[in-house]
C-alpha cells in the first residue's frame, strides 16, 4: 500500500499563519454588532475598606450612557444575593464562602476590584461616565504580605475566622524524623507576576430577548466551563448560554478562566437587550487579572555526606490575594506536590498554606507552582552541593529518578487527596544531552572568572513539566462532501498553534493531505461537551481524542463500505485518500461522502504525562551595577513525541524568555496601602527583544507516554519552570569568591549589587 | 473635526472626535482591525502603523494629528490576492508567530526599518525591535525572520520595486 | 483608557499658538510630538480643556549649524537628528544621547521641545542641554525670551516656561571638533527611562590637562545638573584611571538622588560613580 509520508514530527509551517500575518483574524474586539454598546468598570481605589454606598445617579445622567449598575442593582435581579465566582479547579466547601462576588458587595478587598458596570454609547464615553460614579469606602488596615495576614490584625472575611484560607500538606515517607549527614535550611522567594497576554481579556454579550439565549464571544481556555459557570450565575438553562471562540491572544493560564466582568458584561447585554463589549484595558489587566507567584518558602534539606538527597521538608507561604478564584489554588497545591520534581527523594514533608491579602486574586501562570518549587529546590541543591563540596551536576545525577523507577510515585497531597506519578523518562540522559549541546565542557573554564570586568558564571538543573490535566476530552468528526474530513474538537487555541498540531495528527491517521482536514475548536456550539486548554493538555488530550474520532470515522466508513461491496469490514483496509480496498476490490469516499457519516467521541485520561528536562545558563555578572549579561541559554525537554519541532522549539523558546522576565523584571509591586505601583507596561517590566538574545532550546522525543496513544507528553510550560534556578545558580557560581547565595527574585541589577555590597567575601570592586 | 486620510493607498475623509486615537480610528471608524490595541500607553508597539514612511504608535498619535498623512497597516503589506510578502513569508517560516497578537505591528515596525535600512544589522534589527512587545516567541524567531528578509528590501529587488509604497 | 474630552487647534503661526494658549487661562496644553502627553491623557492623569498643536509651525523645524553652534527647531524629531550627518560631525554627544531615547517608534514622533517642556528628570536632552550651557528660545503673548538651560529645568515635569510660552528652538554652542566627550546610562531594559545617566565632554590644553570640563548627569535628582565639584577636580589634571576614580568618588558624594520604585538612592549613586568613570574610559578614547 502507499502511504502517505508521516506528517508528524516533521516541521509543518503553521496553518493558523496566514489571517495572522495579514490583519485577517478576528480578535475579539475585532468584532462590531450593530447596535452593540460598550461597558466600562469602576474599581475600587482602596485595597481594603467597607463600602458604604454607590452613587450613580450623576453617571446615569452623562452622555450616551445607557446604564449604570452596582452590587445592589445586580442583587435586585437576583432575589437579593450577587452572585459569585465558582472555582473551578479542585472547588472543596471550605474554600466557597471566600470566592469572590461579580462585584463588591459590602466590602472591597483589593484595588481593581469591581464597584459598579457603566454602559455607554462608546468606550469613552462609558469611561467619562464611570469617572462621575461616587462611592464611599470605609478604609480598613490593608493586608499586603503574608506575614501581615498571619498575624491577623486585619481579617478580611468573617468567615473563615482567620486570614488562612487552606493549608494543602504534601507527605511522603517520614520527613519529619529524617536524619542525615547534612542538613540545611533555608528561606527563598518569589515574587508576584503572572503572564499577561498581549490581548487583554475582554468579551462581547448578545442577548437574544426572543429566544432567551445569551451568546459570548471571546471565550477562551475553558469555553464548556464558562459557559456552566455563567449560565448557573445567571439562571440559564445551559443551552440557552454559548461560549464562541475567535482567535486568542495568548493565556499563560491566566487568559479565559472565569473573571467578574464575565459575568457583569452578560448581566449588562441582558438587562439592557442590546450586545455590550467591555475590553480591558492594560491598567485593568496589570491590576485585576488573575496575578500568580508570589510565593516565600522555608525548607530544610537532609542529605547523605555523598549527595544523596534522604529528605525535603518545611513550608510554603503563598500570597493568595483577596479571594480564591477559578484556578487559584492550583499554584499553592503544585508547589507542594512537585516539590522533588525529577529527584528521587524518598522523604517530604511541605505545608504550602494560601493566605489572603488585599491584593489581586491569583490564579495561573505557565508553569504554576512548578517555576516557584524549582527555583526553590534547584537553589537548596547547589547551596547542598557547595556546603558537600560536590559538583553541583554530580549531585544532581545521583539523585536523578532513574528510568528503572518508573513510573515513579510523587508525595500525596489532601483537601482532597491527590498524588501523581511520573510516568516516564530517561532523565540522565537527557541531562546529558543538554549539556553536550550546550557546550558545557567547552565553557566550564570560564566558570567563577572574571573575564573583561564581568564574572562568569554556569548552571545547569533539571525539571519536570506535568501536562494533559483534566480528564477528558471531546471531539466529533464529520466526513463532508467534498471529500473534506471536519474534526471539532473540545480543546481551545491560545495561540499555541493548536489547528497545526491537531491537523498533523489526524493527516496521518487518515492517511490525508493537510488541506483536506478542517479542525474547528473550542466555542461550545460545536460540541455538547468539551474541556479545553491549560495545564499542557490540548496536544495529548485534544490529539488523541482526534486520533479516537479518526478510527470511529474509519469503522463507520468500513461498515459502509461493506455494505456497498457486500463483504465484512474486517476485509476492508485504508489506503491513502480514504480509498478502501478489500482484495481487488476498490470504494472511494466519494461513494460514502453522502452518507453524512459522523461520529462523537470522547477520550478519557487517568493520568498526566510528565514531559522533563535539563536547562544550562552561562551569565557574566558587572559586579559594579549588578547587571546580568546572558550569554548563553540552552532547554531541552523530552516530550514523549515530538508533533513539531518547530512549534514545540517556539513553546520553550518563549517560555524560556517569560522565565527570564520573571527573574530579572516582571514585578507586581504594591506598597503599604495595598497601591500596585508597577499599573502600566512601563513599570511592569516585559523583556524585550535585546534583553536575552541568545535563548535555545530543542524538544526531543525519547521516552514516549504509556499513557495515551500518541505517546506523547504536553510540553507547553516546560520552557519557563526550569529559569529561576538555573540563572540564579548561574549568577551565585559566578560570584563564588563573594559567597553570593541570592534566595530572592526579582534578581534585579540593584537587588544583586546590594547583595555584592554586603557580602563578606567580597573582593575588591 | 473631518479627517482626510490615505490608508493603504485609498483615500477617505471622516468625521471624527479630536480625542479620536489613530488607532481607534483605523479600527473602529474604518474597521480595519488588523492594527491591535495592547495598552494604549504607547509600550508595546502593537498598534505600530507606518504613517509617512516612518512607522510610529498609532495609540500615541491622534487621528486628528494624520489628516492629510499616508498611512500603512497591515492590511496593505500582503499584495491584492493576498500572496504573502517575502518578509510575511519568512516569519511564518521562522515561526516567528504564535498568538499573532503582536504581529501586526512587528511587521509593521520590521517593514518601515528595511525600506529605510535594507541593510540592518541583527543587532540594530533587535534594537528596533525592542520597541514591541511579544509575549509568545522569545524574539529570537522575530529577529531572524526580519534579518532573512532584508534581501527583498534591496533597492534592486523586485519585490522592493514592486511594492512602491 | 480612552482620551477624555478636549478641542484641537492646529495653529499657523508661533503667535498664534501663544495666543491661544494665553486665551486658555492655562486650560490648554501644548502638543508637539505627543509621546509623553498622549499616554498622560490616556491615564487621565491630564485633562486638558484645548490641544494646541505645533505640528504647522514650520518655523519650529528644522536643524541649522553656524558658527555659534547647533540650533534645533522645537518641532525636530530625534530620528530627524539621528539622521543627520551634520549633527553627528558638529554635535556627537548629542547624537549619542538622542540614540538612548525610547524607542524607535517613539523616536519618530518624539520632538525636541516636548522632550524639554516635559522635563522628565530621566530624560536625555535636559541633561544634554543643561550638560552643553545650551540656551532655550522660547515665545510667550509678550515675545521672546531666551533662557539658560541651568535656569529652565525648576524641578521634575516642571520648567521656567510661561503659561502662555512656547518653546521655538534650543541653541547649543559651538563644539570644537578636538573635544573629548562620553556619555553613558544605565536603564532596566533598551529604551526605558535612566536609572541614572552622565555626560561628560572636556577640552584640554597642549600638555593634555583638563579644561573647560562639563559633567551633568539625570535620573538622580529633581532635574539635570551639572556637577560643579566634579567638574573643577577634573580641571587642569589629565584623564587617568586614577584621576576617573577619584571623581567618580566626588560625583556619588555631589549627586542628591531619592528613592523610587525603580531604584533607591543609595544604588543611584553607586551607578552615577560607575557611569562616570565609564565616561571618563569613553572621552580617554577607550570605546568599548
């Protein structure tokens, strides 16, 4: 028979490229509806403080404006309760009565948070009436750390009692009574940033009055969940709510998970019966999107005198914010449950616990809970490695999990319990093959020298990268009449090139030309059901749903067939193009196509897959101005399976580069009063494209997944989860002589000249 | 206050509001959306248009300030059937892409840079660059993709000579 | 984050703008090239009632070089400065400067005047223009004045413009073709405002000793400033390591920085210190 060459794994150019390159997508503010009008939010100026009163009435009466609404006009239509922000990853009850409300009721908890909706004629007009809306807040002491909501001075909800909003314990063995060789303790921190998407959020409401439907149209991420959360928050039967999908500029986790507007823009379309749009704005986005990160650790380290690592335990202080929202506990739970990451370290014991603050809500970022719990271990490791005096790469290699332990079981987690385990891997390896391809021999002479006024400095640390979460996924395939094959699936596209990814699959499967396969994605009016993207599932749980749909396609084409050649199904085989033969005989689709044959399927996933990896860093350090220069960066990840090259080199690529941001610039600064000083892109500082040159990065498929058909692994965030250890044990190598040991990010220029200022080694600069 | 402008080489006068952003106008009284909005605070670059030969920030300008100016956005990069141009071509090549978002402005930034310097060194290209913001490539395609295609910028090129504008 | 309401003028002439803008009772603002007052408008963190916009006054374009120096029009664009070879020969550490400027977006737009009449204590040309003793033109409802860069900038986004002055051109004097310069910043990423900035250019007699040195420096302060102690330690000694060093000792002590969310007063001194010496490096001819 002959086949077609194999689509996947080779470097497919993007189908998505086209409309992109040439101003033809459809963003969703692209989108104009006659008639439609435009919201505008009033946020709360005071990060804590009763609210006493909302007055609207000046507002109501400015130009072109066609609504105002507050917490009580929202109520009103609600028999007398706003509604709220239902989590949606791991919801237990004791985290529901401090999921935040679509607006602020009776008390405001951070600056941003949503006051009152403002619908006008025009976006500025909406603005200069949302100016005109006065509100009194009584001021309360604002929580803006940890150590503040710990000590409880200031609660922020009656209920619970205490500013603690869980505490999530991951075990396993005997940490606690461990003993060994070697102990040290240590505090490390990581501040708050998150991923801010180059679109801000935003979404346009259509409520249909007639047929009692309401259409949204900007969802993204999770399009079947929103709609069940919007349509349960708005009393709608479910199929009266749909979720539409168009192109979607980036997530990072933080994108499409459920937020108050999406609720208040809805609100506003259907109390007014005309469509409204609100797109956030970048004060909005830097202010009220989901933030992430911020977390301080204090974790103690027990190892043999040879390296071998016998236990981790200590704590995790998470900056949670001012309410649990959708995806808010997912950084706080990873940290503790992926806190070993690829080592072999029979005994842990971590208390992460979630404490609020009157600051933004956190949710997810690439790599949630993963980038924090590396920088943690990767920098406990190297300070283990020096104290031993073992090379920092030889400690890692004994404690590597080794690919005879697989699959290799994490620590258990509660509220509720949940472990994991790491399903495959050659991690030696593959560290190997990292610093080969770094050129870690050919560098490691530079290591600790000062070279033109700069030291030199070089790291390596190991990763793994949890991918396909969620447990299902659906997809329908319809063979038309033209001879095209139609997949719709559940997963969504953030920009992640999924329509390339899934296309390859499903050419190979049938045995088709790329052109001829159509995948249309996430807007709930394709499927009944479906799940989404995030936590690096769409590749293995979107391609292998795609993969199922392919061979209950083929199975209903070879009924048919049969059927037309009067034989069993079973004698029937595919060749290329969809022509069935069975002996001599030959059918072609076109002799099926009106058949509108079809199928639905779903795909169901018990286990995530743990795609892993080595990054090195080579750094130069001014120890005069505390600037970093990186010289060289180098990621590899084994993804199982390698779709494309190309994209899967762009994934870590870019995450690498936002991993880099997070080390050296992106803060979410407040001050005292709970203020968030970094509110515009010139203080929230994104790289820019002279600030890392020279990142690499290659994805290799070498241990495919046991777990799905395709093998492979969802790799999206294994870019960045790695950065923050790596370049930071870069920089202390470098600065050895100094005795350097920074244990904070931002490593900003003057965060590491001050630590060089106060460092007792410190020779003579 | 009326408005007469040359976008992509076709005329049109507008009536529009002085506190009318550039940007806004070309999207939403011209609704030509391909020019994105990323912060209106004159950062990221998105909104990057090519008023006059130079590109500039279509947020930090108003509309009112381009009456009479020629304008180019992405739109008019591609040529009438849509055949991607050569610096189009080599970031789909690069992959120098991921959401798009930014894109338009990226190409907007690269093309004004090779008409004005087909020369440009890989390090003035991420120089230039450094003036858009992208969240999703690492810039590195980016750069890559803009430095290939300095070739079609050559004063002798044909695409060069092709595309007047 | 949309504009708040406002009318727009589009002048003809100088005395028009300073009419209207003395007609306004300080309601109107004054846009040229608009990179830094669009983006305060956006935030509404001005609203002003009236844009007077320069961008007709042909009068306030343009670049000229005499024998008394460089004169740039208000309306002159950095990238019209980048552009040009004659700056670049009779003003390189303008040129320089002008290259650290935002972005290159930002730059062809970005204008001279506004850079001054915004006065951002991080910005280039204040520093430049205080740096050079360069003299500011500038026409109100009652004429014209001429004001001393050193007596133009009162403090940060403040100057001894009149409410119903505009700014016409900025004069430097004449630059020998023989001086010695460096100008060096230090900024989070390409393109941001300065952490702290210092330019520096001195002239020196036939047995290679300082004189006539000028030292200014931005991001450190209320406003640029020169750095009088630094500048009379430099004179009649040579450029040396040693010499660098020890001014660059002088320059931390003179600089009055404060703390921000960007960098604190300590670390900006530290930098100044480097940056000078690094300038010094640069004038002795030691290009990197």
């Amino acid at each position: 028979m002959k086949t077609r060459p194999q689509i996947v794994g080779t470097p497919l150019e993007r189908i998505e490229d086209h409309r992109l390159l040439t101003g033809k997508a459809r963003f969703v503010d692209d989108i104009h509806i006659e008639g439609m009008l435009h919201a505008a939010i009033v946020r709360s100026p005071v990060a804590h403080g009763l609210l006493k009163g909302v007055d609207t009435q000046v507002a109501r009466r400015m130009p072109g404006v066609h609504g105002v609404f507050s917490a009580e006009d929202i109520a009103r239509d609600f028999g007398g309760v706003v509604p709220r922000i239902a989590i949606r990853a791991i919801r237990i009850p004791e985290l529901e009565p401090i999921e935040q409300w679509a607006i602020a009721t009776k008390k405001v908890r951070y600056v941003g948070e949503p006051i009152a909706v403002v619908v006008a004629d025009s976006p500025a007009e909406a603005e200069d009436a949302a100016d005109q809306v006065t509100f009194e807040i009584e001021s309360l002491e604002p929580v803006t750390g940890w150590r503040q909501s710990a000590a409880g001075t200031s609660p922020l909800f009656d209920l619970p009692v205490t500013n603690r909003a869980i505490t999530y314990t991951a075990i396993k063995g005997n940490a606690r009574d461990c003993q060994g060789a070697y102990t040290r303790k240590e505090r490390f921190r990581v501040q708050r940033h998150s991923g801010f998407p180059m679109e801000t959020r935003g979404l346009l409401a259509v409520w249909e009055s007639n047929a009692q439907r309401m259409t949204v149209y900007g969802a993204a991420k999770v399009p079947f969940f929103a709609r069940r959360t919007l349509a349960a928050a708005m009393r709608l039967p479910l199929d009266a709510v749909d979720m539409i999908e168009v192109d979607v500029g980036g997530s990072f986790g933080m994108r499409g998970e459920f937020y108050p507007e999406d609720f208040l823009v809805p609100f506003a379309s259907k109390r007014l019966n005309r469509p409204v749009k609100w797109i956030e704005d970048r004060r909005e986005s830097l202010l009220g999107s989901n933030h992430s990160r911020e977390m301080e650790s204090e974790l103690e380290i027990v190892c043999e005198a040879n390296g071998r690592v016998l236990a981790l335990r200590g704590s995790v202080a998470v900056d949670a914010g001012a309410y649990v929202r959708a995806a808010g506990v997912i950084p706080g739970r990873f940290v503790a449950l992926m806190l070993s990451g690829p080592y072999d370290i029979p005994n842990i014991h971590v208390e992460s616990v979630l404490y609020l603050t009157n600051k933004a809500p956190v949710g997810t970022y690439r790599g949630p809970g993963l980038f924090e719990a590396d920088f943690f271990r990767e920098r406990l490791f190297d300070c283990a490695a020096r104290d031993l005096g073992i090379d920092p790469v030889q400690f890692r290699r004994v404690n590597l999990v080794e690919e005879s332990q697989m699959p290799y079981r994490l620590a258990t987690l509660d509220f509720p319990e949940e472990t994991d385990e790491l399903d495959s891997g050659n991690y030696r390896a593959t560290l190997d093959q990292c610093m080969r391809e770094f050129g870690w021999q050919e560098k490691i002479g530079l290591q600790g020298r000062l070279i033109d006024g700069k030291y030199n400095g070089l790291a390596v640390g190991c990763f793994i990268d949890g991918g396909a979460g969620g447990l299902k996924e659906h997809a329908r395939i319809e063979l038309e009449n033209d001879g095209q094959v139609t997949v719709y699936v559940g997963s969504a596209s953030v920009g992640q090139g999924l329509v390339t990814i899934l296309t390859q699959i499903a050419a190979d499967a049938l045995q088709l030309p790329v052109e001829r396969i159509r995948i249309l994605h996430g807007s709930t009016t394709y499927l009944k059901e479906g799940v989404g993207s995030g936590y690096s599932r769409s590749t293995v749980m979107g391609g292998s749903v795609v993969l199922l749909a392919v061979e209950e396609l083929k199975r209903r084409m070879r009924d048919a067939a049969a059927k037309k050649l009067g034989c069993s199904p079973d004698e029937i085989k595919f060749e290329r193009d969809l022509v069935m033969t069975a002996g001599e005989k030959k059918l072609g689709w076109e002799q099926l196509g009106s058949l509108g044959l079809a199928a639905e399927v779903e795909f169901v996933n018990h286990h995530h897959t743990f795609a892993y990896g080595a990054a090195a860093a080579h750094v130069a350090v001014d120890p005069r101005t505390g600037k970093v220069d990186l010289i060289d960066y180098f990621t590899l990840e084994d993804l199982g399976r390698v779709i494309n090259p190309l994209t899967a080199r762009g994934q870590a690529v870019g995450a690498a580069v936002q991993g880099l941001g997070g080390v050296f610039l992106e803060n979410l600064y407040y001050d005292a009063d709970g203020q968030l000083l970094s509110g515009t892109l010139a203080d929230y500082m994104m790289p820019t494209a002279t600030d890392f040159p020279s990142v690499r990065a290659e994805a290799i498929g070498l241990c495919p997944s046991p777990h799905n058909p395709l093998g492979a692994k969802g790799g999206g965030e294994g870019g960045v989860i790695p950065v923050g250890g790596v370049i930071v044990n870069a920089i202390a190598a470098a600065l050895v002589t100094m005795k350097i040991d920074p244990k904070e990010l931002p490593l900003t220029p003057e965060a590491l000249w001050s630590l060089i200022q106060s460092a007792d080694g410190r020779s003579s600069v | 206050m009326l408005v007469t402008l040359c976008v992509n080489g076709e005329d049109s006068t507008t009536d529009v509001l002085p506190r009318t952003t550039l940007v806004d106008f070309l999207r939403h009284s011209l609704g030509m959306t391909g020019t994105h909005v990323g912060c209106e605070h004159g950062v990221c670059g998105a909104c990057t248009v090519i008023v006059d030969g130079d590109a500039v920030r279509s947020c930090l300008m108003l509309a009112v300030q381009a009456n009479g100016a020629e304008i180019m956005t992405i739109e008019g990069l591609a040529d009438a059937s849509a055949n991607l141009s050569p610096l189009q071509e080599a970031f789909h090549r690069h992959h120098a892409l991921q959401c798009g978002f930014c894109t338009p402005g990226v190409l907007m930034t690269a093309h004004a840079l090779l008409r004005q310097e087909p020369n440009a060194s890989k390090e003035r290209i991420r120089e230039v660059i450094s003036g858009n913001l992208c969240r999703c490539t690492g810039y590195m395609p980016i750069v890559d993709a803009i430095f290939e295609a300095r070739s079609s910028y050559q004063p002798a090129s044909p695409a060069t000579r092709a595309r007047g504008r | 984050m949309k504009l708040p309401k406002f009318d727009y003028v589009e002048p003809t002439t100088a005395l028009e703008a300073v009419t209207l803008l003395s007609q306004s009772r300080g309601l109107a603002k004054v846009i040229a090239g608009g990179q830094s007052l669009i983006p305060t408008m956006a935030l509404r963190l001005a609203q002003p009632a009236l844009l007077i916009d320069l961008r007709h006054l042909e009068s306030l374009r343009g670049i000229a070089v005499d024998e008394a120096g460089l004169r740039l029009g208000a309306m002159t664009r950095w990238r019209e400065i980048q552009d040009s070879a004659e700056v670049l020969d009779t003003h390189p550490l303008l040129v320089e400067a002008v290259r650290h400027i935002a972005h290159y977006q930002i730059r062809n737009r970005g204008t001279v005047g506004g850079s001054l009449a915004h006065a951002d204590p991080a910005a280039e040309l204040p520093c430049i223009a205080v740096t050079c003793g360069a003299s500011i033109r500038v026409l109100g409802i009652l004429g014209e004045r001429e004001i001393l860069a050193d007596e133009f900038f009162l403090g940060p986004l403040a100057t001894a413009l009149g409410d119903d002055e505009i700014i016409l051109e900025v004069r430097f004097p004449r630059w020998p073709s023989s001086r010695q310069w460096g100008f060096q910043e230090f900024s989070r990423r390409q393109g941001d405002f300065a952490l702290a900035g210092v330019a520096i250019f001195y002239d020196t007699d036939n047995s290679g000793r300082l004189e006539n040195a000028h030292v200014g420096v931005f991001g450190v302060g209320q406003c640029a400033t020169r750095l009088s102690g630094v500048e009379s330690a430099l004179n009649g000694r040579t450029n040396t390591i040693s010499v660098a060093a020890e001014v660059a000792r002088l320059a931390a002590a003179e600089v009055t920085p404060s703390d921000d969310l960007h960098a604190s007063a300590r670390y900006r001194r530290a930098l100044v210190a480097v940056l000078l010496e690094r300038a010094m490096a640069l004038a002795r001819g030691e290009r990197a």
